[in-house]
C-alpha cells in the first residue's frame, strides 16, 4: 500500500492545474525536433529522482503539450520513448526506490529479513557519491541517445500522423447542488490540513537529521500527497485526481501480496538440516563469486529476474534475504548492493511492457510503437551500468548490518 500511495502522490501533482501550467510553458522552450525529444528525456530521468509517479505523468503530459505545437514536428514515438526513461533509468535511484525505501523502515521489513539486512539509512544508499555518480552517468548517456536517434525529416511520425489528437478536453468542476458540497468546493478544509501538515513537517525535520526523516515512507507519501491536495486547491478536485491515479496502482496491490509469501517461504520454510532455499541460493552467490564479482554476478542476475518479475519493492522482498546474505558472506557493503539491485532491476522495465501502462494509456500508444527505442537505451546503458557498479563497489568498505 505504501508503494502505491508513491504512485498516486506523483500523479496527484502532475495533474494538477499549476503544474499543467508549468508543463505547457517548458513545451514552448525546444527549437528543433530533437532538442525536444532530449529535454523530455532530461525531464523524465530528473523528475523521477523525485518520484516515479511524477515523472512518468508529468513527461507523457509534456510530449502531449509539444505534439499540439504547430511549428515543430517532433516524433510522437520518439518523444514518447524518452518519457518512459525515468523508469528505465533513475527511479530506483532516487527517493521514491523501493528497496532503498524499504531498507530505510524497519517497520516495513520482515523479522526474517530486517535480521540479515538491518537499516540501512539514505546516506548509505541513494545519497553516497557513488549512487549519485551513476545517476549522472545514466542521465548522460540516456539524454545523449535520445538526441541522437531521434527522427528527423521524412523519418518523423507526429502524433497526427499516427491519428492521435494530443489536446486534453476541457475539465469544469461539477456544479454544486446540495448545500453540504460547499467545502467539497471550497479551500478552507485544504488550507487545515496543509496547515496542519506543514507544523508538524517542520518541527519532524527540526527534530530529526533530515535524510532520515525523509527516508520514513509514511513521510515520504504524506508530503506528496498533501502537496498535491495544496496544488489542486479544492477537495474536490484532489480526491477526482486521485480517482484517476487509483487505476495505475492495480498491478502493484495484487503482486505484492504474492512476492510476500514467495519471500515467506524462500526465508522461513526449512529442510531437515534447518536451511531454507534463501540459505542454499546465498551459497550459490558466494560459492562462484568473489567480492569483486559479486556486484557484476547480483547486477546480471536482478536485470535477468527483472524480465519475469517487473516491481522493484515486490521483487527485492523476494531477492533480498539470500544476496543480503552473501554481501554479507563476502563482505561486501550492503548499502552499495541496494544500489546494485537498484541501478539493474530499472533496466528491464525499457522492454518490459507492464510499467508503460499508464504512460501509454495518457498518450494512446501501444508498446509495439515505442520498444523500439527503449530496447536501443537498454543497449546502451547495460554495459555501462553493470561496469560502474563494479567498479565503484571497490570504493566502498563492509560493515556488519545495524539492528534497530
């Protein structure tokens, strides 16, 4: 539940009618064709340092916004496909990384798994140099092909020659007929509770160190979430931005159950000598690797299980107990192996169809339209990508796992 509220705050505020303004203003900016392709792609991969949500919302509307211009032809695939990079590329490095969430909270991880693991702040994981270095790397690189395959002339297909009508309809609030709909209508309950939720923001991030503070899940989504409720104005208005949201969320809240008990069992059913699968694939990890391998061999293996298990949070509740366990085998920081998992898990979602769902459904494309190009960023950044996580792994030293 708490992931999906990460989706549904993101797309809360890409909604709404501020940051709709903000969208149709940075349309205006781009002077040639693949210029505009680059910025989507620029967009996209910074927006979802901030929220996956966001920036999947935010950059499909973005591309809509360009599509209307009528004196710049942008290809409506191309421009599409670099929308979809914040999920491909940087999400699961940047605040709202599920793992990197999860592993903060020790709340949100199970007894069986919180013993093997511990906490392990942001300071240890997305905020590190090392993280923050290869998310630049990965901006670079992903805007750089964005700009470079991007059709120009004849090979261009805008969205009114594929038949797409890029406009929005006009939206007017429903007209009040019952004297009890007045605060529906009215700022006064959203100016309370951003109120309220500002004092107490303020006085959590004075009391406490404040990558910690914002590294609290529940936190994490109450500020999105109101910040949303503040930029739609009216009740209203925000619980209708939320009912649009709910339908992304589908997938997330009937697969995360399942990748529970898959978790349940690999951890907590044991054979007759007391080993549980989760023991004998840790033995698989450190029988065959090194700690100089092992972020090459675990970066691989979550790209490859990354095709049959697309969710970042479900997918490391299933990983996490058996290659935790080895980076512990191998001393290998356990930090820097959630980044591992973070930077490889992103790569499948460019050909995996599952996460595209909601931008396709908002620019009325098909997958068949834009796996073209996301399969050429996963060429680019799968070598890259795995030799960085190598190669930085070396800077990073062990330390046991710390118990709340």
């Amino acid at each position: 539940m708490q992931m999906a509220m990460v989706a549904i705050g993101g797309y809360v505020v890409a909604t709404s009618r501020p940051v709709q303004r903000v969208i149709v203003r940075l349309a205006q900016i781009p002077a040639t064709e693949r210029g505009a392709v680059a910025m989507v792609a620029t967009i996209s991969l910074t927006s979802a340092l901030l929220n996956w949500g966001l920036s999947l919302i935010f950059s499909a509307l973005l591309v809509r916004r360009l599509a209307e211009r009528d004196n710049l032809r942008v290809d409506y695939r191309a421009a599409s496909a670099a929308a979809y990079l914040g999920l491909g590329g940087t999400w699961a490095l940047g605040l709202s990384s599920s793992a990197a969430q999860l592993q903060a909270n020790a709340e949100s991880l199970s007894p069986s798994l919180l013993s093997i693991t511990g906490v392990i702040p942001f300071r240890e994981t997305i905020f590190t140099w090392q993280s923050l270095t290869l998310s630049a790397v990965v901006i670079v690189v992903c805007v750089s092909v964005a700009y470079l395959t991007a059709p120009r002339g004849d090979s261009v297909r805008t969205a009114a020659d594929l038949g797409i009508d890029p406009s929005d309809p006009v939206e007017d609030d429903e007209p009040r007929t019952r004297p009890g709909e007045w605060l529906e209508y009215s700022p006064l309950l959203t100016f309370v509770v951003v109120a309220l939720v500002a004092g107490w923001a303020v006085q959590e991030f004075a009391d406490k160190d404040p990558i910690v503070a914002i590294s609290a899940l529940n936190t994490y989504n109450l500020l999105f979430l109101t910040l949303g409720m503040l930029l739609h104005w009216r009740p209203r208005r925000f619980l209708a931005a939320v009912t649009k949201a709910v339908p992304a969320t589908a997938g997330v809240l009937i697969q995360f159950p399942f990748y529970a008990g898959i978790a349940a069992i690999m951890t907590q059913a044991t054979n007759g000598g007391g080993d549980s699968l989760s023991h004998y694939l840790a033995s698989a990890f450190t029988g065959v690797g090194s700690s100089t391998l092992f972020p090459l061999m675990m970066g691989a293996y979550s790209v490859v299980l990354g095709f049959l298990i697309p969710s970042g949070g479900g997918k490391w509740i299933i990983e996490a107990p058996y290659v935790m366990q080895a980076a512990n085998d191998l001393n290998v920081n356990l930090g820097w192996t959630v980044q591992v998992y973070n930077a490889a898990e992103a790569l499948p979602n460019l050909i995996n169809p599952f996460w595209m769902l909601p931008l396709l459904g908002v620019l009325g494309l098909k997958a068949r339209d834009i796996v073209g190009y996301t399969f050429l960023y996963l060429v680019a950044l799968l070598p890259i990508v795995l030799g960085l996580l190598t190669l930085l792994s070396t800077t990073l030293p062990y330390h046991p796992p710390v118990q709340p």
